[in-house]
C-alpha cells in the first residue's frame, strides 16, 4: 500500500482520489480553503442557492464511469440528473432568437432554419459534420490517453476545413473559430453561435484553432444536463464517495512544497512546516512558482507548464441575483444574449480590458431547492472577462459598472429584471483568486489539438519521478468532464506505470 498524498480538493483531484483509494492506496488530500470542489462551489442567502462554478454538465459519462468503478452507487443513485431542453436559447444582436433542442442534430437544424433563415441549418449540420470528422481524429489522444512523448502529432489541425476558391486570389482554409464563422457559416449570428462556444471557455475566437469545433460537437451530440440542488450536489458525491473509500482529507491544510527526496516526490510540507511523507504525490492544483523543486513538473515530451499561448487567460464575472417573483413555465434554463459587438468585446477581453458589450450567459434553473418558494427566482449571470491583474476586479466602481452592464443586457432574457431584484452578490476574478489560489482567478480551458501544440496542458506524467498532475490544469484541461478524465489518467498512471496507455 503506498502513500499518496493528493494537492486540492477539485473534482479531478478527487476523482484521482477515489480510483486510487480503490486499488488499495492510502489516500490523502490537502486542501488550503475550509471545502472540498474547488471552483464547483455554493453561494447561499436567505433561502436563495446559486452554482459559483459550473451551471450545467456535459459529457456526464465520464462521472458515471467514475461511480462505477469506485463503488456500488451509480452516479444517478448519488444525484438527480435532468437533461435540459432546450439545451440553449440565443438571442443575437439584431433581436432574432432561437431555442436549440437538447443532443437533436436534426432539431438544432429545424430551429436554425426556422428563425435564421431557410439555409442556416444545413449550413451548421455541415458544419457539425466537420467537426465529428475532428472528433473522431482526435478523441483518443486527445481525451482518453496520456500526453504522449510525441504529442506534436496533436499539433496537427484535425478540422477538415473547406477548401474554398475565389477568382484571382489563393485559395483560403479556415484555420480559427472566427474564420470558420466568416467563411463556412456565412451568416453573422451563426457565427456569434459558434463564436459563443469558444468564449465560454475562456478562449479567444480569433485566435482559438478550428479544432474547438468539437466544443459544441461534444454538447450538441451528447447533450446538456443538470444536476437538481445545483451542480454542488455532484461535487458532494464525489468527495462522499472519497469518504467512502476511506480517502482522508485535511481542509486547512496549504502546500507550500512537493519535498523531493533522492530525486523524487517524497511527500509535500504544509504552511505551518509539518512535512507529511508520501511515496507519490498528485497534483490538483495550477503550479506555482516555488512548489515543485527546480519547478521540474513537465509532462510527456516537454510540455511546459503555461496558460497557452493566448489559452487559459481568461476569467469569470458572475452576478447572483435574488428575485422576487415566480420563473414562467417556459423560460428556458440558460439563454446568451450576444454581444452586438463581438470583435471588440474579444479585443477587450483577451487585451487586458473591460468590454463595454459583453455577451451574457443567464442560467435559470427550474428547481426548487434554488429559492425559497416559487414565488421568487434564482438567477445567474457570467460573462467571460480578463482576469485579476490587468483589470482591478476588486475596484468597487468598475465591479459595480460591469454589474449594471449585465443585468441590463440580461434583461432581454428575463422579463421585468430590474424591479424583480431583491438582492445582489458580485463574483469576479478576484474572489476566484482568493478562494481558489488560481493565479488572477483564471479558469483554465480545455486542451485543442492544433495551433502546434499551444492549446494543450501540461502532461499528468512529470519529469519529476513520483509527482503526477490532475485536475483543470493538467491534461487534458479545464471543465468538470475533462478535469474527471484527468483523474482517470492519473490514477491508472500509479496503478500500472508509466506504460500505462489509457482508458479502454
């Protein structure tokens, strides 16, 4: 039985966690904040209960995969699952608005055509043809394997771009999500549809390879889901499937160091000097500066430890709004309003700025464990923005500003906001930095293949012997269904070496 000490309570630290606990390993986890989830957190008031974190779940095979090998309980035993339908309500700048039905390629066409125009849908399914090309690729290597030594091969653009001709000019490909928007879709509001994809995420459409394709291929295939209570609730599985398997965790308990001993993981010191030993050490959290010895914690042929060149930049402002009055029947769980002005709101973005026309994600649950009775409403507003650092997140006025900036533009998406607002909590790079120590309160991004590697993260195989990485900031990168992969990664890793090769 060998002793593994594990940095962070994320979920893809503790799904690590749990698969090692459960091929006999003695486990335990070392958090600095008082909880476990990392950024799935919880804010409660007066009867209200908002996702700090992640609103919705995508790829939830991943976490019944998880279930299933750590125990008898099946994911949908442990939390309540309900597919949202429609997926995603959009409303484009020149007012037109359309509903996508939840995992229907053929009903997301039929809604294009009847709110676009006759045309709009089979140019997205033709799309979205493209892009299970660039799934069925990349999906392995990408998703299922180790960073293999030879990961320049996920250098390699796998989008089958078109090839179009024009009349005295070269031919032209598209190479980035913003080209693919322009020259494929050939449609403004299309485009913002895909454009919105990437920038959820955190990345930068112009610059973002057109292998993010497979971002709305992943949730318009296998669809859109909910967790009732919130997605905290799957957070709590986790962690109480983790206690379980007899995973012991210390909350209150900072790594300030992984001690390296005879050139190896021996274990981590903790903030008040107590050095707890360990045979391997899992990594759940972004490196930082002065935590790995001669910070040696690249992964498989040298992928340094990085953002991404212009990956993982990004930050979350969120707006918690408790309202008064009951949500209509049919509102549609999450709806974006797109930003009339995406090219500059891009530009802000990703250069350090505030955008005066963000796009607004509004997520409004139909659950009652949200509010207090149905006479009130929960409500979430995020925009992606640039982190703590560039921008004073913590500068009342320009916190308050962007506030005022989102509820107004989410008003298009909820009827009579303004008056309904009994209360309202402002969450913005700077509290994501404090509680999670995630440097300027940056969200970290899913790997990409293409763009020559830049979009990929750090292997879970370290240089350094005995020292693995997991969660959002490791491979294969950010979101719950990803940073759960990475924990699989690891932990078969421990378990069958450094040969191992993947999921099967």
């Amino acid at each position: 039985m060998a002793r593994i000490a594990v940095i962070g309570a994320g979920t893809g630290a503790m799904a690590a966690a749990a698969r090692l606990a459960v091929a006999g390993e003695k486990v335990t986890v070392y958090e600095r904040s008082a909880s476990y989830g990392g950024s799935v957190g919880r804010h409660e008031h007066e009867g209200f209960v908002f996702d700090t974190g992640p609103g919705l779940l995508h790829l939830p095979a991943v976490q019944r995969d998880l279930f299933v090998k750590t125990g008898k309980q099946s994911l949908e035993e442990s939390v309540t699952l309900t597919q949202v339908d429609p997926a995603s309500r959009h409303i484009f700048a020149d007012g037109t608005a359309v509903s996508l039905p939840n995992a229907s390629r053929a009903g997301v066409a039929a809604a294009l055509d009847g709110a676009l125009d006759a045309g709009a849908g089979a140019r997205w399914s033709d799309f979205m043809d493209r892009a299970r090309d660039a799934w069925d690729r990349s999906r392995r290597p990408l998703l299922e394997e180790p960073l293999r030594a030879d990961h320049q091969v996920l250098g390699r653009e796998p989008y089958p771009a078109v090839r179009q001709r024009r009349l005295l000019r070269a031919a032209r490909q598209a190479g980035t999500v913003a080209e693919i928007g322009a020259w494929e879709l050939a449609d403004a509001r299309l485009a913002a549809l895909l454009e919105g994809y990437a920038l959820a995420h955190g990345l930068d459409p112009r610059r973002t390879p057109a292998s993010a394709a497979l971002l709305p291929y992943m949730e318009q295939t296998f669809g859109s889901w909910y967790v009732m209570g919130g997605m905290r609730e799957l957070a709590r599985a986790v962690y109480e499937r983790c206690v379980a398997r007899r995973v012991e965790f210390v909350f209150g308990a900072e790594v300030v160091r992984v001690v390296e001993e005879d050139g190896r993981a021996a274990g981590v010191e903790l903030a008040g000097g107590e050095v707890a030993e360990a045979d391997r050490v899992v990594l759940g959290v972004r490196p930082r500066p002065g935590l790995v010895p001669g910070q040696q914690v690249w992964g498989a042929g040298d992928v340094p430890v990085r953002a991404g060149s212009g990956a993982g930049a990004a930050g979350r402002f969120t707006v918690l709004l408790s309202l008064r009055g009951g949500r209509e029947a049919d509102a549609a769980h999450r709806t974006v309003v797109h930003s009339a002005e995406g090219a500059a709101e891009q530009a802000a973005v990703f250069g350090g700025r505030v955008a005066d026309h963000p796009t607004v994600w509004v997520l409004r649950p139909d659950d009652p464990a949200t509010r207090p009775d149905s006479e009130h409403e929960a409500v979430t507003l995020t925009a992606t923005v640039a982190p703590q650092g560039p921008v004073d997140w913590r500068d009342a006025e320009v916190r308050q500003r962007f506030a005022d900036a989102l509820v107004e533009r989410a008003g298009a998406a909820v009827p009579g906001l303004p008056e309904r607002i009994l209360h309202t909590e402002v969450r913005t790079p700077a509290e994501t930095e404090a509680e999670t120590g995630a440097e300027g309160g940056a969200v970290p991004p899913p790997t990409l293949a293409g763009a020559d590697g830049a979009y990929l993260h750090p292997g879970n195989l370290t240089r350094l012997p005995g020292l693995y990485l997991a969660g959002g900031w490791a491979h294969p990168g950010g979101g719950l269904a990803h940073a759960g992969m990475s924990g699989t990664l690891v932990a078969g890793l421990v378990v069958e070496g450094d040969d191992f090769r993947g999921s099967r």
